[in-house]
C-alpha cells in the first residue's frame, strides 16, 4: 500500500513539473498564449519549408520560437528574454544559470552575429556590376527613403524615438542590419522586428511588382540597358578599402556593419585568401545564422510578441518595404529622363538590398515587358548599393540615439 | 508635435547623409574607373572589337561585351574559312563544300 502510495505522490509531483501542468498554473501567461504561440511557431515553420519562404533563416526562428515558447520553468527554461531587456543586464546570473540560448543569446546582445552574417555576405557578394556602373549606387541611396518615412510614421504611432529608428530599418530589407539596430535601440522589440523584416524578404517577389508597375509606363519598363563593361581586379580590390575609408570617415558608427561586409569582400577578391573567403562564405555564415536565429526567435515569447506594438510593426514593416521600393523606383525615373531614356526605372526597386531577390524582381517585370530585357546584372549594383546604404542608415539612427 | 518636427529633421538629415555618402564613393568609383583601369566609361559602347583585326588581343581577352563576343565569333569564322581556301585552294563556302572521296582513289 505504501508502495502505490509512493508510486501515486511521485506521479504527482512529475505531473506538477510537466509542461502541460505548468501551461494552466504559469500566473504570467495563459494557456491560450502558449497554444497561439505553438500555432504561430508552426504557421512559420510550414511558410518555410513548404512555400520556401527565407528557409535559411525562418526555420531557424521559428524553431527558436517554438523552443522558447512551450512551458518551461526558470529554473529549466532554455532561454529568459526578460533578463536582457532591464536596464543593468546581470551577467553573473546570466552565465550562472542561463539556458543553452540565452549563454547564445549574448552573441546578438553583445553586437557579435550581425557584423559576422556581414563578413560572409562581403565574401559573397559581386560588387563588380556596381563598380561598372558606379550611378547605380544613389539608387540604394534612394531606396533608402521608406526607412527614414516609416521612423516618421512610427513616431506618430506613438513609438518612441529609439522604437521608430529599429522599426523603419526594416526599410532597408536587411535582416542583421534590422537586428543590429534594434538590439542597441529597442531590444525589447527584437522577436516582431525580426519576424517582420525576414517575412517581408520573403515576400519581396509579391510586395514589389505592383508597386513598380504602377510608378512605371510600359515604355519604361521595356528599355534595354546596354552591356556592363568588365570590371578589372585592381578596381575589385580598391573598392572595399575606398567604401570603408569613406562611409568610416563619415559615420563612424556604421563601422561593425561596413567593416566586416568590406572586409569579407576584401577576403574573396584579393585572391590571397581564399581559405578564409570560403570559410566566411561558408562555415562561418552558417554556424552564425543558426545561432542568430534560434535566439531571435528564442525572444519572442507571448509577453513580447502577441501586443498591439506586433500588429503595428507588421503594418510598418509593410509600408517601409512599399515606400522603399517606391522611392528606388521613382529615382529610377529620373535617371530615365536624365540620361535620355538609358537607364531602365525597373532597376531602382532593386536598391531595396534583399540580395539577390530584389534583383530577381526587377529582371522579371522588365522581362514581362519586354521579352529581350536583361537587367539582372544592372539591377545588381543597386542592389549591392542597398546593402551599403541601409548600413549607412543603420549608422545614422545609431549615431543619433545610441 | 515636437516629436514630429524633430522626426522630420531627422528625416531630411538622414536621407542627406545617406546620399551624400553613396554619392562620394560614386565619383571615386568613376574617377578611379577612368584612371586606374583606363577603361571605357559604364554605358559607353566599346568600338576596338569592331574595327581591329582579329588579331588584336583584347579580342582573345573578350568576355563579357557583346561586340567583342561577335568580334570573336566573326574572327574565328574568318580564320576557318581562310584555312579551308589554303587547304582548297580556292573559296569554298561551308555549305558547298563536299570532298569528293571517290575521286581521290
């Protein structure tokens, strides 16, 4: 008798400690939280894997989602978002009884990930259709203009100064340069920022099109660029060293991002290196977006994540994106009457970033229009050019508010 | 209010900024591409494949512009049939061209 009442008592007590116990007596979230959290986890997980959306970086986020959101205690819990966003993080705590992603977690708190994504993108970018097209570049520059609009916009949502700069970078369609602002700015708005910013990338191929069409007449959309000159080594070498001197010289703050994008770039075109090129173009990039994105998605439990500020940051992230978009468009038009009808408007979506879809977008309308159109490699250099400018940007909001 | 008008600044100032910076490394870029390469500015349409021999080595270095692609083909196809009329002995043009096995036996 003893026996099964020792067998009842310890069932008891394992019952208490399981997640399914713990959904229905955890005072800080309800039940209905974790389940449409689960649901939201699972609704990502299934736009990745089946319909391919940003696969590489969604699946890890939403897993991190999925981790960080069934019931766990503090002491077992395997990440605790809430000990990042006080103002005096305690570190002692943190290494002492943090969970496998929060002692992760450090590597975005700390500014680690972000310029490390940027070293292995450096490495696997071409920047040669923009060095072959140096006026290519202000298009990224223009392309820029939905972020600083949609700080405007979130501002009059009642988003503080801090907020409304990480949500408008998502403007500039650039995941770890989204992240990297709002973890310093506002990092309490990480997990929707984040959400936000890879879901729209996605979404780039249906976001864009209406939007360049509807600024554009077919006339436009079927001008023929004529071919890119070859771009020697000694240039493709130049350009990383002259990039960093510039924008450093100016914007100091934009140093992680530009700095390790050029240095990556450096690695893979000084043909001296090309062990540690393939290693941040592969391996290193790797390894980092996992980590980046379990934990991303690791703080975006039901406290942070289901609140009005997500739905307004969704919409945000969407005008920033249009705005974006429209602003390259339009600067295109006017490299179209400037240089008397040379210059195909469709590039200009283009210096959005989002490398290479962005790019893939404008090739495809300009087809669409005009079966014998090739601007993939015109619309790379703006593209490219986006990733400079929104870095750039990311510099600006840092220097500012910091 | 207050926030907007200062919001607005910051708009002004960060797109001014952004352009600025783009700008700069844009006229490096143009400048070293027309100095340190020497090679024809973006756009222009490159007239050496067209009108040199198919001798001329930027013909063999060409890759990427069309012309120079069309310079090559055109070359090569030169080459050929002059070897065909050294071989022959006269122009023969590829198509009519049919050894006569039977002949030579």
């Amino acid at each position: 008798m003893e026996f099964l009442q020792k067998i009842g008592s310890g069932l008891w007590n394992f019952a208490q400690t399981s997640g399914f116990s713990l959904m229905f007596t955890n005072p800080d979230v309800a039940w209905w939280q974790y389940a449409l959290m689960i649901v939201v986890s699972c609704v990502l997980l299934y736009l990745a894997i089946a319909k391919g959306f940003e696969p590489l970086l969604l699946i890890p986020i939403a897993f991190g989602m999925l981790l960080a959101n069934l019931p766990q205690t503090v002491e077992s819990g395997i990440m605790h978002p809430e000990w990042f966003t006080v103002t005096e993080i305690d570190w002692g705590n943190v290494l002492s009884h943090g969970g496998l992603l929060d002692i992760l977690y450090l590597g975005v708190k700390l500014g680690i990930y972000p310029p490390l994504i940027f070293l292995g993108i450096g490495a696997m970018t071409d920047f040669g259709p923009l060095i072959a097209n140096p006026k290519s570049i202000v298009l990224g520059a223009a392309a820029q203009l939905g972020v600083f609009i949609t700080f405007l916009g979130a501002l009059l949502l009642g988003f503080n100064f801090l907020e409304a700069s990480s949500i408008g970078i998502i403007g500039g369609a650039d995941g770890p340069t989204a992240i990297f602002v709002t973890k310093t700015l506002a990092p309490h708005l990480l997990s929707s920022i984040a959400v936000a910013a890879y879901s729209y990338m996605a979404l780039v191929p249906l976001i864009q099109p209406p939007i360049m069409k509807a600024l554009t007449t077919k006339k436009e959309r079927e001008v023929i660029m004529e071919q890119l000159r070859p771009v020697s080594k000694k240039e493709r070498i130049l350009f990383p060293i002259i990039v960093t001197i510039t924008v450093l010289i100016i914007i100091p703050d934009a140093i992680s991002l530009i700095g390790s994008l050029m240095l990556g770039n450096l690695l893979k075109e000084c043909g001296m290196a090309d062990r540690l090129s393939k290693t941040a173009q592969n391996e290193l990039i790797n390894i980092i977006t996992i980590f980046l994105g379990v934990t991303v998605g690791a703080t975006a439990t039901a406290n942070t994540f289901l609140t009005a500020d997500t739905l307004k940051i969704v919409v945000l992230g969407l005008c920033a994106f249009s705005i974006s978009t429209a602003g390259g468009v339009l600067f295109g038009k006017v490299m179209y009457w400037a240089t008397g009808g040379k210059v195909n408007p469709l590039i200009g979506s283009a210096g959005v970033s989002a490398v290479p879809m962005a790019a893939r977008v404008s090739q495809t309308v300009g087809q669409k229009a005009n079966p014998k159109n090739f601007l993939l490699m015109h619309a790379m250099g703006p593209n490219v050019a986006g990733v400079i400018g929104s870095a750039v940007a990311a510099g600006v909001f840092l220097a500012l508010y910091k | 209010m207050a926030n907007l008008t200062e919001g607005l600044s910051i708009v002004v100032l960060g797109m001014t900024v952004v352009f600025s910076v783009l700008l700069i490394i844009m006229v490096i870029m143009l400048v070293l591409g027309k100095t340190v390469n020497n090679t024809p500015a973006s756009g222009t349409k490159s007239t050496t494949a067209k009108s040199e021999s198919p001798a001329n080595p930027n013909i063999a270095a060409a890759t990427t512009n069309d012309e120079e692609i069309l310079a090559v083909l055109t070359a090569a196809a030169l080459a050929f049939r002059g070897g065909m009329q050294v071989q022959n002995g006269g122009v023969i043009g590829l198509r009519s061209y049919r050894p006569n096995v039977k002949s030579r036996w």
